[in-house]
C-alpha cells in the first residue's frame, strides 16, 4: 500500500509549483540572455569608441603633418607680352602661350606678370586683340590664354565667354594641374563657381565644384564668383549636397603643399611689376635672365628664406 501511494500522480498544489519553477526557470534564462546582450552592446560601444578616438587622432595627426608639409614660399615669372610677336600664325601664338603655361605649371610657378616693353608708366593695360601685329594687344592676349589654361575645365564656361582671342585656345593640350580634377576625383580642397540659386539668409550659397552634387558652403556669397571649397571630411551620402567652406585660395598650397595653379597680372612697364606686387615686402629675391648676363654657375645667391 505505501509504494502505491507514493506511484500516485501529484496533486494539484505540487503540479502547480512544479509549472511556476518552470516559468521562473525560463524567465531567468531570458534574463541572463538579455545581460548578456546588453553586456555585449556595452562592449561593442566601447570598442566603436575606442576606434573613433583612434581615427579621430589619425586625422589630427595627418592634419597636423598636412601643415607641416605646407608651402610658404612663392615663385613668380616676369616676361613681356611682345613675344607672341615673333609667332607667325595666329595659331602659333596661341601654341607658344600654351608652351609657357605648361612650363610654367610644371615648375609650380604661383604668379605670372606679362608686361609691356612699349608701354609707359600706367597702372593698367586694356584693349583688346584686333589683329597680329597690332602692339600692346600681344600683352591683354598672352594674360587671356594663360588665364583660360589655369582654369578647370568645367568652370571655363562661367568665366570664358567667346573671345577672338581664344579662338584656338581648345587646340591646346590641358595643363592637368592638380586643381584640374576630374567628378569623381576625391580631394580635401575644389576649386568652383557660386551659382544662381536661391538660399535663405544666413544658410550658405551653392557653388559647382564639377561634382555630381553641388557644394553647399558657409556663407552668403554673390553668383558668378571664382572660390576655393575645403570639403568637410564627413559627408552624408542621402544628402542632396556636399558640404564645405570657403577658404582662401593660397590654402592648398599653405597648408597641404599642393600646387594651385597661378596667377595672372597685367603691368604696364618692366617697372610696374615691381612697384604693383602683391606682396607686402614685394620680392625677396629677383633674378634677371638674359643672353648676354653671366654664366648661372657663377652667380652667388643669398641663403635660401623659404
């Protein structure tokens, strides 16, 4: 009779523990789970953290050595507009301007002053190209061309209008300097071109780096105007535009060692690039070149400021 009774099942305040120790079982189960996903969460946290200090400091490290590897110094090139005379052609003037705008580029030449042999002591030369041989025009034709090649390509139409002087400017090879860049090409620094476009006050204006996007900077600036776009490093893809800031145009070449293309700047006579530089103190060193001077190898030159 006793081993009957213990055979007997349950009763009904037994049964019921049993299925509550089941339930508090399953509870503590999903319990530990949990902490065990948010223990999980904290670490990932941590550890995104910990990789975004590090890339944070990488970028302060790399910017740091950006402007280390900045360029202080210029190199400006003085030459008179009558050599466009000795061409022949049309053509061939605007292939020997070309010719100097290459040497100039690959020689990361930063200012080219074209001035007149002829001309007197005025502050500018105007005019316009009416024909080979014409003298003083040779100057205004010379500045255009080289103007024209130191451009981006894809700005030219907003700057270039259609001109007898650059008739057979397209003939010309590009001079792809680094500023010259391509749509897809990424570059910290984009030279553009502040567009028409509504914006309400104190938004930013939109300027066309050549991107597919264009650039929304941070500030209110007059449509037409040639600037310099540092693009910000943190971009968001659904965005309609890029972001940036207008910053001046010596900054490539400053702060990131880039070469930026030239300048252009008309002098009425030999003595007006000297006494008109940009410069505060103007040059600190200028080297005539002529046919007749004395050999380079003899010239003694002061210690380099740079």
């Amino acid at each position: 009779m006793a081993e009957r009774a213990r055979k007997r099942p349950c009763g009904p305040g037994e049964h019921g523990q049993r299925v509550e120790w089941r339930k508090w079982k399953q509870q503590k189960k999903e319990e530990k789970k949990k902490w065990k996903d948010l223990k999980m969460t904290k670490k990932l946290e941590r550890q995104r953290a910990q990789e975004e200090q590090a890339k944070r400091q990488q970028e302060e490290e790399a910017a740091t050595q950006r402007e280390d590897q900045g360029r202080h110094y210029t190199l400006s090139v003085a030459l008179p507009g009558s050599i466009l005379d000795n061409a022949q052609s049309p053509e061939l003037r605007t292939y020997l301007a070309g010719q100097i705008a290459r040497a100039c580029a690959i020689f990361c030449v930063d200012e080219i002053v074209v001035f007149d042999e002829e001309g007197q002591d005025a502050k500018t030369v105007e005019g316009e190209f009416r024909g080979v041989g014409k003298k003083g025009q040779a100057c205004v034709q010379l500045a255009r061309i080289l103007q024209y090649l130191e451009c981006p390509q894809y700005l030219r139409k907003a700057f270039f209008p259609k001109h007898q002087d650059l008739q057979f400017a397209g003939l010309l090879n590009p001079l792809d300097s680094p500023h010259h860049m391509r749509q897809d090409e990424e570059s910290e620094f984009r030279e553009g071109v502040v567009v028409d476009r509504p914006t309400r006050p104190g938004q930013g204006s939109f300027v066309n780096c050549g991107m597919k996007k264009e650039v929304k900077i941070d500030k209110n600036l007059e449509p037409g105007l040639r600037v310099t776009v540092r693009l910000d490093q943190k971009q968001l893809p659904e965005s309609k535009t890029y972001r940036g800031k207008v910053v001046s145009s010596q900054d490539p070449r400053t702060k990131a060692g880039l070469y930026w293309g030239y300048t252009v700047r008309l002098a009425s006579c030999l003595s007006a690039v000297f006494a008109e530089a940009p410069f505060q103190d103007g040059y600190d060193l200028t080297i005539g070149t002529s046919e007749r001077g004395s050999d380079v190898a003899s010239a003694q030159l002061p210690n380099f400021r740079g």
